[in-house]
C-alpha cells in the first residue's frame, strides 16, 4: 500500500528543485514550519526557495534562513516568482488549505507541472495536491513538519535553529500550550525539540516581548477605545480604522493577537477584529468552545480556518462590516448563549 510519507520519500529520492510557499500574512506557525523544513530538504542536498505571498511580521526575522526568503512582490518580482513556480519539481504548500490563500501565486501553482505536496492542518482542504498531509487534528504545521522528518528517518538532524522554528509554530498556534488542540503529542515533541537543545525562553522572548513602544500604546488605545463588549451575544468585538491604523504607525503583525484580549472577557464565547486594510475589512475571528468561527467565517465571510480561530474577509466599509456582523448574531443566540433560559415557574 501507497502512503503519502512512502510517495514522498520516493519524490525526494533524488535532489530536486523545490519550491515552498505558505499563506498571505504569513505568522510564526507558517513561516516557522516552512523554514524548519527547508532546512531539512537542504540537509539532504534539494535546491530549495521559499517565497511567502506577502511580507510577514518582524518579530519573525530571526528564524534561520530568513535572508533567503523571497517575498512577492507583484511589480518587483512576480516573473522570478512565475520561473520559479514553473521550474520547481516540487511544490510545498504548508499551513494554507486553499490556493486563494496565497494570491497571484495560487494560479501559478495550480498550472505548474511539479508535484504538489501539502503540509496543512486547516479544516476543508481544496482538491488540488497530488500529495497530501492534511491533518486538521494537528495543533500545527509544524507539528506535521516533525512527524515528517521524524519518519522519514531525520530526527537527529534537526538542529537547534530548525527545533527553534518548529517550537515557533507550535507555541503560537496553540496559544502557548492553552488551546484545546495541545494534546499529549504536542508536549512529547516539545520533549523531543527540548533534545535538539532548543532555547525556548528566548523563543516567547522574540515572539511576544519584542513590542515597540507605539505597539503597545496602540494596544492601551484599542483596549480602552475601541472594544466592544457586547452581552447579550456573549460577543465582543474591535474594529480599527486606517486612520487608526497610520496613527499609531503600524506595521505588519501589529494588530496580531489583538482579537484575543476580547475573549479573555469572562462569559465571552465569541470575538472578532475588523480592521479596515484598504481595498477591503480582514477579519480574524475567534471562540471559545461549541460555536464554529470556521463554519461562521465560511458562511458569512469567505474564509474559514479551524473551529475556534478562523479568518475571512469583507469588501463593504467597516462600518456596514461591523453592522452585517452585528445583523448575524440573533440566528446564532442559541450557540452563543446556551440553552434558552426556562421561564419562572408562576
Ligand atoms: P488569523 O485570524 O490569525 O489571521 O487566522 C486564524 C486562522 O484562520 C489561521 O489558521 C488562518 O490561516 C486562517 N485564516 C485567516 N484568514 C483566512 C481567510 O481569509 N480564509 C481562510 N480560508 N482562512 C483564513
Ligand atoms: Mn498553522
């Protein structure tokens, strides 16, 4: 019988051009498991690119071979990347489940003549790799990226920056070790990372005490201005405009996180940031428990993830976005509130 991992092993029985994307915006889970595992297929002699479709937060910079990273560009680079896609005997697609989640180049990768190869834990996969390793019980890529070299034999390799990397996507796609999706599998390979003498203070150091100081007055300012808290939905919400936005300069990965001080609100099940980018609203959506935000964001919003954080996407202003989003709640009261409460007995 076939596997994916015995496909694999037979597609990387020989050096190859490879070619690793990840999705729009990429955060640590997508930047860190595409790196973590161009590493490895380096180690083992492939001539490998990884171009992310868009640029990604500095707080990332650190992780190795970050420097080689090509980032497109649509007017700099979009024929390099177009060769690139087109040459590539193999196409790596991690953490993104959807060609739509990686702009221009999805059309690119979708026509091109190598093998593609998922490495993906969002719920819903799109039918287009010839080989995949879609997992939506997986806390994160890079968990998958582990068990692939791990099977494939290559555990000893991993070296400290590649377990920095895969530590990188794990710690942030679990909420540092608090989502539901921390299983026993998670902790044994942080063990196993631990042995590839991983530095993982310095990791939660570089990831989440690396603030400028406008960021976290911008934070000050979207706590006390601008959530939204709103009761009777158990929902509470931000929304940011682009004046906002320019005023408290921010840069890419700025408002990353945001989303979940509104859910830290006890009694809130349900959170949700707009923030206002332009040409249309991003909207990152998050839960605690029963209620779908994937489900939600699919429906409603073009988007999806997994069930309790999930992104979409909105092409009328922000405010008509947050009205539409507010005009939804009542069909979901039931979720958002529990079981109605009985009426008092006379
Ligand atoms: P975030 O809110 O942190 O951007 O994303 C939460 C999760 O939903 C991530 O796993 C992300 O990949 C996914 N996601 C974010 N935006 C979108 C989107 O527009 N479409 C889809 N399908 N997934 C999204
Ligand atoms: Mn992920």
């Amino acid at each position: 019988m076939t596997t994916p991992l015995i496909e694999l092993q037979a597609l990387l029985a020989q050096p190859r051009q490879v070619f690793i994307t990840t999705h729009h915006k990429p955060d640590a889970d997508a930047l860190g498991s595409s790196l973590a595992w161009a590493g490895y297929l380096k180690q083992h002699g492939h001539h490998v690119t990884v171009v992310t479709p868009s640029d990604y937060p500095g707080f990332l910079s650190w992780m190795a071979g970050n420097d080689e990273v090509v980032v497109y560009d649509k007017r700099q680079n979009d024929r390099q990347v177009r060769d690139l896609v087109q040459r590539a005997e193999v196409i790596f697609c991690l953490d993104f489940s959807c060609l739509g989640r990686i702009n221009e180049i999805g059309e690119y990768v979708r026509n091109a003549p190598g093998t593609k190869v998922l490495i993906d834990h969002h719920q819903q996969p799109e039918d287009f790799a010839d080989i995949n390793f879609s997992n939506p019980g997986a806390a994160a890529t890079a968990e998958l990226v582990f068990e692939i070299i791990r099977d494939l034999g290559g555990q000893a390799e991993i070296t400290k920056a590649m377990g920095e990397a895969l530590y990188a996507g794990i710690m942030t796609d679990t909420g540092s070790f608090r989502h539901p999706s921390t299983s026993r599998n998670v902790h044994l390979i942080i063990a196993e990372l631990l042995s590839a003498h991983i530095d993982l203070s310095a990791v939660h150091r570089r990831i989440y005490d690396s603030h400028t100081e406008i960021r976290l007055r911008f934070l000050g300012f979207v706590l006390k201005e601008k959530l939204v808290v709103n009761r009777e939905f158990n929902t509470a919400y931000i929304a940011i405009t682009k004046e906002e936005l320019r005023e408290y300069d921010s840069k890419t990965g700025d408002t990353e996180g945001l989303v979940n001080y509104a859910l830290s609100i006890e009694g809130i099940v349900f959170a949700a940031i707009f923030i206002d980018r332009g040409s249309a609203v991003k909207i990152s959506f998050r839960s605690v428990g029963d209620f779908s935000v994937s489900d939600f964001s699919r429906l409603h919003f073009e988007g999806g993830g997994h069930h309790n954080a999930a992104g979409g996407i909105s092409y009328v202003p922000l405010d008509a976005t947050v009205e539409r989003f507010l005009g939804l709640l009542p069909q979901y009261k039931e979720q958002l509130v529990g079981e109605p409460v009985a009426a008092a007995p006379p």
